[in-house]
C-alpha cells in the first residue's frame, strides 16, 4: 500500500514538472501610436507655396522698377538731348550784313541777345565767329572785311556781359558762300557772319 501512495506521487510530481516547462501564451505588447506627420507635411507646402509667391512677387516688381528707371533714364536722356540739339540750332542762327558794311542791324541784334542768353545758361561754352563776304571785292578785301564783321558781333557780345576769351573770330573772305548765285539775293545771303560752338557743347542748358 505504501509502495503504491509513492508510485501515485511520483507520477503526480512529473506530470507537474511537465506542464510547468512551457511557457503561457502573451499578448502582443500594444505599440503607441506616432504623431500625426501628413498635417505638418500639408502645413509647410503651404507654407513653402506662399513663400515661393512672395518671391516671385518681389522679383517681378523689382524687374518692373529697374525697368521703370531704366525708361526714365532715357527719356530724361532723349529730352536733353532734343533741348540741347534746338539750343545748338538757336545758337548757329546767322547775322546778316549790307554791302560792305560790318555795322549790326536791329533785327540782327536780337539774334545776338538770344546767343549772349545762351552763353550765360552755359558759362562752359566757347564760340567762333566766321565772317563771310559776297563775291565782289579782292580776296585781301574781303577778307578783312570779314574779319570786321566778326569782330563787330564779337564786340556786341563781350558789351553784354560775354567774356572776349571765350569767343574767337575768323574771317573765310569770299571764298565759302552759302550760295552760289551772282545776284543781289545770293549776295545778301553770303555777306554774314557764321557762329559754332567750339567747346562745352555737349549738353547745353535753354536760357
């Protein structure tokens, strides 16, 4: 009987032994959840969008300024250019003479105070006076005369306030007439006295 309480026992201890070697079944250990990453990721192409606008917006209107300025530039560039090119013209205006006469008309006078006003606005500006004979006369004749003709000019001018180093004179006789008539009509045309602008005229300013 003792025998078998012991049999009984042993079997009892290794059916133990048995069940305990495997190891009970575990659920899965739950993973937490990440942050929610595809609203960041819409936010900052937005915010990437928004960006890339106001770039171009601000290349865009600074290329519409540049090419504001640039027009500007060139039309303040044309306008002197058209005031300078009529103030030349002005000034390249003609005085006329009677026959063998270096005297200064009245009407002619007026030209010679549009010329002095010119010479005031544009204090950097030196002239040449040429004067001109008609055909008759000898060539040493008309040369001197010529040179009468632009002195008498010259010294209206420096009487109006124009400093004489500033103007030259010259005398071409007979020998380059504005028109080659021999009439009393080409005459009149060819008896003058011619101005240009030496130096200082690149710019030059209305009176």
């Amino acid at each position: 009987m003792k025998r078998f309480q012991l049999l009984v026992l042993g079997a009892l201890v290794a059916a133990a032994a048995a069940c305990g070697g495997s190891k009970p079944e575990t659920a899965p250990t739950p993973v937490a959840a990440g942050p929610d990453t595809s609203g960041q990721a819409a936010e900052r192409a937005r915010q990437d969008s928004l960006e890339r606008a106001r770039q171009d917006a601000a290349r865009r209107a600074a290329e519409e300024a540049d090419r504001i300025a640039k027009q500007r530039a060139a039309d303040s560039l044309a306008a002197i250019g058209r005031g300078s090119e009529a103030v030349r013209t002005l000034f390249a205006t003609l005085i006329h003479f009677d026959f063998d006469k270096a005297n200064i008309h009245a009407d002619d006078a007026a030209i010679l105070d549009q010329k002095v006003g010119i010479m005031q606005a544009n204090s950097q500006v030196t002239i040449s006076i040429t004067g001109n004979c008609d055909e008759r006369g000898s060539d040493e004749y008309n040369l001197a005369l010529g040179n009468r003709r632009a002195v008498s000019a010259k010294q209206y001018m420096t009487s109006h306030g124009i400093d004489a180093g500033r103007i030259a004179t010259a005398s071409n006789g007979k020998e380059k007439p504005i028109d080659s008539g021999h009439n009393e009509a080409a005459w009149a045309k060819n008896r003058n006295d011619q101005f240009d602008i030496v130096a200082g005229g690149d710019v030059l300013k209305q009176p």
